[in-house]
C-alpha cells in the first residue's frame, strides 16, 4: 500500500467505505443474480468517482506484477547460469556438469512455471482493468507485446520443454542449444516487454491523433530514449540474480556436505560471473541508468536522488530519512557535487530539484527515494559480496570459510528485492503519468468495470498468490535440501 | 485484401491454433477427471507435459495480436468479460503450477488436491472459451460509443452456455484422440470406449447449438448462405466430424487427430466467416457493432505487425513441429517425468 502513498492518504476514506458497499453489494449481486446488478450498478456509478476504481487497479497492478516480477529475473538468471554449466560440461565431456545441470534445471522449471502461471494475467490486464488506457496506446502498445509472443514465448517454452525432458531424446548438441535458446528466448521476453514500458517512461515515434496515440515511426517507438539502457540495467539485473542463486545453493550444499565436490563447480562459476556481473551493474549500466534519468525524467531523477531544491553542484544523498509533508531529508549523508556528476558528467552542473515542478506532476517522494537508494546498496553488497568470495577463491580459502558461505546462503533472495525496489523507483517514479507527460493513470482506467469487481479480483489475486508463493518456496526449499543426483545418490543406490 | 482483413485472418489463425493446440492438452485435464488410477493419470499429464506451456502462448500470442491490431476490441472484449477473465486467469494459473507442484511432496491428498486442481483448470476454461465464443455470436451490450454496458451473470445466458459445453466435448474429444496416441494398448482401449460417448454427445450438442444460432443471431445468416467459402468449410466441418470414428474404428488415430483438428479449424472459421466483417456485433444496434475497420489499429501498425508476424511465424512452426517430433509415441514415465 506504500507504493501509492500520496494517493491513498487522499482517499483512505473513500476507500474504507467503497471497500465496505463494494463487498456488501458483490454478495447482494451472487445471492440476488441480475436485477440487482444492474440497480447496484447504477448506485455504484453515483457514489464513487471512477477515482476509486483507478486507485483499486493499481493496488491490483502493483499486486500482481509484484508478485510477477520476482519470477523472471530468476529464470532469466539461472538459464544463462545453466548456458554456463551446461557448456562447460558439453566441452569437458564431465558427467559432474550434467549433474548440475539437471539439478538447477529442477529450480529453473519450477520458478519457470510460476512465472508463467503470473504471467498470463499480465497480458491481459491492460484490458480488463486499463481499457481506458488500451483504447489511446493500442496503436502502439500492443505490438511489443505481441512480438513478445512471437519472438520469445514459444521459444523459451518449447525448447524448455525439449530441454528438460529431452536430454535421452535428442543429442547432445540439440540438447545444449536447447538451453541456449531458453536463455535467448527469456532475454528477447525481457526485450520486448522492456520496450513496452520504457514506452510508457520514453514515448517516442507517435502523434496524438484524434485523442489517442499513434504510430509514426516503429523504430523510434522501440528504440526510445531510455529502452536500451533499461534493457542492459534489468537483464543484467536477472544475472546477478541468478549468479546468486547458484551461489547460495551451492554454499548451502558446501555446508551440508552434500555432494559438495560437484556444488564446489557450481559455486566457482557463480562467484565469479557474479562479480563480473555486478561490477557491470554499478558501471556502466546503472550510472547510464541514472543518466538517462536526469536527462528525460528529471521530475522523477529529482524524487528518487531527494533533491528538494534546484542546485549547481549538487550533492548526492548517500543516507537519509525523507519526511512530509513538508519534504524534507532528515539525518542525511551527502557526498558533494557527486550528483552533478552523476546526472551530467560536470561537478558544477544545475540540477532540477523537485521545487521545479508543480505538484500535480510530481511522484510519491518518500517511496522512490527509499525504494531507489535501498537498491544502490544491494547493488553495491552484491559488488562487496562477491569481490571477497573471489579473493577466498583465488586464496584456495572460501570452502573453509563458513561464514561468507552462510551470507551466501542469506543473500539468496536480495538480488530479487533489488530487482523489485528497482521497478518500485522506475514505475512509482513515473507516477502520476501513465505515460509520461502525455496521459495520466487516473485517466486510464476501465469505465464499465465497477469497483466491486476489482476488489472481487484483488482479493482473488492475493488469496492465490500467497498461496502459491508459499508453495513455492516450499517446495524450492525441499528441492535445494534434497540436493543433486550426484554420485554419492548413485552409490546409496548401489 | 487490404491490411484489416489480412488482421482478421491472422487472429482468426491464432485462435484455431490455440483451440488446436491448447484444445487436446486442456482435453486430456478434463478427462483427467474421470481418472482414479495415479499411475493413468501420471500418463496423462506427461503426455501433454512438454508441450502444454508452447500451446498457452497461442492465447498469449492472440491476446498480444488483439491489442496490437484490434486494440478497441481488445479493451471492450476484456473489460466487459472482467469476471469472466478473472475466473479463466485463476484456473490458468493452478493448472499451470499443478504440473511442478503435484510430484513434488509424497502425500496422497496433497497428490488429490493438484490433481482435482488440474481437471477443474481444464474444465473451466474450456468451458469459458465456448462461453466467449457464444457471447461474441449472439453480440454484446455495446452502445454507439463502443462502450460495454453488460454485467456478468448477462454472459451466462442459456446460448452462451450451450456454445460452452459444445467447446468443452469438443476439446474432451480431441484430448481423447490425442491420448489414443500417446498411450499403451491398455489405457487406450478405455478411451476409445469413453471416445465415442463424447463423440455422440458433442453432435447432439452441435446439433442444437447450431440449430439456436438460427433464432439468437439470425444476422448471421444474411449474407453468408450464398458465400461459397462458407459451404466448403461447412462440408470439410461436417466431413472430418464423420471421419474421426471412422478413423478411429480403423485404428488410424493420428487421421483422427487430423480430422478433430480439422473440425476445431472449420468450427472457428465457419464463426469468423460469418461475423465478417465484424468482429463483435452489438445487440442494441449492429451499427454500433466493433468491425474489422472501426476498431483497428492505424495502417502503419497493421503493417508492421505483419511483417512481424511473417518472420515470426513460420520460424515457430518449423520448431513446434520439430519439437512435437522428438516427443512423438507413447509415454514412458522415468525420472523426469511429472
């Protein structure tokens, strides 16, 4: 609910009442059938502002692309993560690689489903709860979407099947291109929904005819101003993702002693092109990120940075606690002069702080500045993490170092929350635009969908996701502690 | 032809090959209901188990290709559907975990749950997908500005639900076709007894369903008794229909396949043929009805999307038939499996 805080401090009370009539009239509507859904239909529209529907959207939005969106990174992580694996042991001719292989294939397969499973509701939300929003950018919005299906669905679920039930079936180089082409199919998904939402940050390509959106140039509209910075910081993003994934798992399975020779393999990899990864992540692509910020959204550069007051020279908040109203950082840490240089590559550069921006245009301020500045310094653990996991590595000392192996373990789920407070920056950041500068998200809403039915949803929604969220990390559990079929299983068996 | 109709057509094939496709594997979950065996029914999701997430992108795919072409039907279809939508969505979602989910905990109930999880996600969107389908037949509540006035118990009218128990034996009938070739002598000899019920059932209820076609949207008919596309694919329909037990009493079940395949594309067709030029009439004035013209995307779209689809396209194909290929005869259950 903090996601939408400036918004729900408005209509708290609107809320609490249209959630009491909402709920009473859904149960009226399933016991008395039609008559009295057309009547409350009408009393509906009466009472409530098609506000109230827009606020309960997003509360549905943010519940399910939330819940979506700690999915992908992962599959996308660990594909490439098995690309490596998978290769190492094609070339080496090692059993110990096929192992492995099968195992994290069980992980990939699992949070594969899930993602999927959250997924579909993703496609077509934009029309059941953003019909006003499909109806102006359809001419554009949907074809990245549909060349989502295209290029990358079918290919990362059919050679998902082939691979993880194809390994007796085909050869040995059909198998490994298979997983080659997860890897891609999942990273041309990340494309093209990336095109889609930096769109919706970036539009470009497009007039405004006859009150809606439309295509004028493809190209400019795919390649907009922030799409492939975004493209590089969020791919990116699902490495380290899955760099740490194995490299969690691998340690537990170090610490266990559970065939600890072969996780051993898989820890080495991970550790390093975790630290590859993550160097990459602060250099070039985040500090790119910030950049592009500045330069095409300084609204928002202006919210998540916390700078209250337009400055030269302006310092960059290391630490700080944001407090409204009035906005204001208490007990902040700055580092002079540095954002200057972060936004404009010039220490006495101006930047615009919020003070340049009319209200109505500003985003929720405490959110995105915390949301933003907690990801920096996961992005920076992940930098520290595994500079040192290396150095045990290159000392032939981190299989005896059970405490960095145990941080390991605990730093599983991290790359996931920074993927999430990354999106939280960049999408609540956006606010209060559905697309920036040109339709805002209270315009954007369905008009035939009364706000009973999307609470009816959201309720649905957080029921099934919690369901299945904790099943999924059950089960993910259970198949991390049952570990590889390695040679020590082979030999129980014997 | 210009750029709307080409649209039409290619979401008309997207919606047949998610019907074909998706239509045997959602087939095999409703017959998975009748199942008491685990080991039968560990056959059954296995043997859809490789390839039942490359046949949901069809829906996915179409649902992309309706907002990119026919972005205002897209918007109406979807918010006026809302609950509808949710309904399909949530069972999409358990019967798509249920396969990871079911082996992965040794208990019976917990084995019972994901099962009865899995057939009622088959059942009820094969059901919904006919619902639909009925709804868009009869038209809907739209006014002259595009905007759905209808609620959701309205979409549960008795024609609507005829269309959705046609669409639910007509997947059940070709799910059961499909197992006739994914399994040993055994199991398959049950379905075959279980095969021509359905098939009985599913022409009566074609029967019917067309027969109240005549009276709950008769503006279907204008113009499109004299149509020569439309006889042909009503005799290759009725063809196929006759030849799937014709097929399968000569033990030729992947002709069978062909034929139920071939029925589902004709079905569609025949639909799409007479809705043309519309895409969905509105049953308060067809002139406020969604066609092909009024609700598309600009030319440059249409055009671009086309040539999306035409590199796309037949690139998917080439691999969904390759990976069909690998995975071609009986199911054998080992490790891997579900």
């Amino acid at each position: 609910m903090r996601i939408h805080s400036s918004i729900s401090t408005i209509n708290k009370k609107n809320l609490k009442c249209l959630s009491q009539n909402g709920l009473f009239l859904l149960v009226l509507k399933i016991l008395c059938g039609i008559k009295i859904d057309i009547k409350y239909k009408d009393n509906f529209i009466e009472r409530n502002s098609i506000m109230d529907v827009v606020l309960l959207s997003r509360i549905q939005f943010a519940l399910t692309i939330g819940f979506h969106f700690l999915f992908p990174p992962i599959s996308i992580g660990l594909a490439w993560m098995l690309v490596i694996i998978e290769s190492i042991g094609y070339k080496n001719k090692d059993e110990v690689y096929v192992i492995l292989g099968k195992f994290f294939s069980k992980i990939l397969a699992l949070t594969f489903a899930v993602g999927v499973a959250t997924g579909i509701v993703m496609e077509f939300q934009f029309g059941t709860n953003w019909a006003g929003y499909s109806k102006f950018v359809g001419d554009i919005f949907g074809a990245p979407l549909a060349a989502e299906g295209v290029f990358a669905f079918f290919l990362e679920s059919g050679f998902l099947g082939l691979y993880l039930f194809g390994r007796n079936k085909v050869s040995k180089n059909v198998h490994l291109f298979s997983i080659y082409m997860v890897a891609i199919g999942s990273t041309i998904s990340a494309f093209w929904i990336i095109v889609a939402v930096s769109w919706m940050q970036t539009p470009a390509g497009y007039i405004i005819a006859n009150g809606k959106a439309q295509l004028t140039n493809f190209w400019a509209a795919v390649f907009n101003p922030s799409t492939v910075i975004r493209f590089l910081h969020t791919v990116d993003a699902a490495l380290i993702t899955g760099a740490f994934m194995v490299a969690g798992i691998s340690s537990y399975l170090i610490l266990k002693g559970k065939e600890s020779d072969i996780a051993k393999k898989s820890m080495k990899i991970a550790v390093i092109f975790g630290l590859i990864v993550s160097l990459l992540e602060l250099f070039p692509f985040g500090h790119e990120s910030g950049r592009e910020v500045a330069q095409e959204q300084p609204a928002k550069f202006a919210a998540i940075q916390g700078l209250y007051s337009t400055q030269t020279g302006a310092p960059m908040a290391v630490f700080a606690v944001p407090v409204m109203p009035p906005p204001e950082l208490k007990a902040k840490v700055e580092v002079p002069r540095l954002l200057s240089w972060l936004a404009f590559g010039d220490f006495n550069a101006k930047v615009l702080g919020i003070d340049q921006f009319k209200k109505e245009d500003l985003p929720p301020l405490f959110i995105t500045f915390v949301s933003y500045h907690n990801m920096v310094v996961l992005g920076m653990l992940f930098i520290l993490l595994t500079l040192v996991g290396t150095y045990y590595l290159w000392k032939k000392k981190l299989w005896d170092n059970k405490f960095l192996l145990r941080i390991f373990v605990w730093a599983i789920p991290f790359p996931v929350i920074a993927c999430e407070l990354g999106w939280i920056a960049a999408e609540v950041g956006r606010q209060p635009w559905i697309v920036y500068n040109i339709m805002r998200t209270k315009d954007a809403a369905s008009a035939s969908v009364p706000a009973g039915d999307v609470i009816f949803s959201i309720i649905l929604f957080a029921l099934i996701y919690l369901f299945i969220g904790s099943l999924y990390l059950y089960i993910f559990v259970k198949e991390v502690k049952h570990g590889p079929e390695g040679n020590l299983a082979k030999e129980e068996l014997k | 032809m210009d750029l709307n109709i080409t649209w039409f057509l290619l979401v008309g094939v997207l919606i047949m090959g998610y019907a074909i496709l998706d239509g045997f594997d959602l087939g095999v979950g409703v017959l998975s209901l009748f199942v008491k065996d685990d080991k039968e029914k560990r056959i059954y999701m296995n043997s859809i188990g490789p390839v039942w997430d490359g046949n949901e992108v069809w829906l996915l795919t179409g649902g992309g290709a309706l907002f990119a072409a026919f972005p205002i039907v897209y918007a109406t279809v979807f918010s006026g559907f809302y609950i509808a939508f949710m309904l399909l969505l949530a069972s999409l979602i358990f019967r798509a975990v249920s396969f990871e989910f079911r082996n992965k905990v040794a208990s019976e109930q917990w084995k019972k749950l994901w099962d009865t999880l899995f057939g009622i996600g088959s059942l009820l969107p094969s059901i919904l997908f006919g619902v639909a389908f009925g709804n868009i037949l009869r038209g809907l509540p739209i006014d002259n500005q595009g905007q759905y006035l209808g609620s959701f118990l309205g979409l549960l009218n008795p024609y609507s639900i005829i269309v959705g128990l046609l669409s639910l034996a007509l997947f059940a009938l070709h799910g059961a076709i499909y197992l006739t070739l994914k399994t040993d002598e055994i199991i398959r000899n049950k379905i075959l007894s279980l095969l021509n019920k359905i098939w009985i059932i599913f022409t009566l209820i074609y029967a019917v369903a067309s027969f109240y076609t005549f009276f709950e949207a008769p503006f279907l008919f204008n113009e499109i008794l004299n149509n020569l596309l439309f006889w042909i694919s009503f005799i290759i329909m009725l063809g196929s229909l006759i030849l799937i037990p014709v097929f399968i009493n000569s033990r030729q079940y992947f002709k069978a396949f062909i034929s139920s395949s071939l029925l589902i594309a004709t079905m569609i067709g025949l639909a799409a043929i007479s809705l043309f030029p519309r895409l969905v009439p509105s049953n308060l004035n067809l002139d406020y009805s969604l066609t092909i013209y009024n609700a598309s995307s600009s030319q440059l779209t249409l055009k671009t999307m086309l040539i999306i689809a035409l590199i796309g396209m037949p690139i998917v194909i080439a691999y969904t038939i390759f990976i069909y290929r690998v995975f071609k005869g009986k199911v054998e259950l080992n490790k891997e499996s579900y």
